[in-house]
C-alpha cells in the first residue's frame, strides 16, 4: 500500500488507530504547524503560500466547529464553539492584512487548547478513565 512512502503509512495508520482527544490533538498539531508555515512564509513574502496555510488551518478550525455537539457538551462546547470563530475570524483577517501579529496570537490560543485536549488524553490513557472536566484557559 505505502510502498516507499514509509511516513503516510504511519500517519494514515496513526489516524485509523486514535481515539477521539488523540485525533483532536493532530487537528491541532497540523493547525500549529500550518500557522508556523504561514508565519515562514509571510517572511519570505510568499503571500501564496501565507494564503495556502491560513486557509488549511481556516478549514480544520470549521471542521472543530461543525463537530461539536452543543447538546453532549453543554457550556464547555459552547465556549469552545465562540473560540474556534474567533480564532477563524482572526485567521480570515490576517490572511487578507498578511498581519504576523494576528497569526502569532491565534497560534497562542490555539496551543493553549491543545494542551488541555493533550493533557486530558493522557490522564485518561493512564487512568483508563476519562477527565471529569476540562478547563480551557487562553
């Protein structure tokens, strides 16, 4: 199947193999890893390639969104809903200002929740039981 490509074997078995919080934190690995491109790229004056990471990472941010269940998640996936918005909001704003700043700050948001999905996988890979809350800080 992945003759030769060794590396989209392992992500492509990594993704099959994750729970939920697991593939939550990739989301989140790739939008940190798209940001730091798009910030590499505005440097570089590359606004193509500005544009072409801002809106990968725009696209995983209405993905969040669109799976969130307010219903199962109360309060918790409300907030988390108004976060990711304002988060895309401010990816759109800095993908038509090419303004670093803008990018730095939603990096730092979304970091800071993805610490908190990490950080929760991993209280419940060790105790077998899932966290009785979250909290999201930013």
């Amino acid at each position: 199947m992945a003759q030769g490509r060794p590396y989209q074997a392992y992500q492509s078995n990594g993704v099959s193999t994750s729970n939920q919080k697991q593939l939550v934190v990739m989301l989140f690995d790739g939008m940190h890893r798209f940001l730091s491109q798009s910030i590499k790229a505005l440097a570089e004056d590359d606004f193509e390639g500005t544009h072409l990471f801002l809106h990968k990472t725009g696209k995983i941010l209405l993905e969040l969104i669109s799976t969130l269940s307010e219903e199962k998640g109360g309060e918790i996936a409300r907030n988390l809903k108004n976060i990711y918005l304002f988060c895309y909001e401010q990816v759109v704003i800095a993908n038509l200002k090419k303004e670093e700043q803008l990018i730095l700050d939603v990096q730092d948001i979304l970091n800071n929740i993805r610490m908190g999905f990490k950080a929760a996988t991993q209280k419940q890979q060790v105790t077998g039981t899932a966290p009785q809350a979250l909290r999201v800080t930013g």
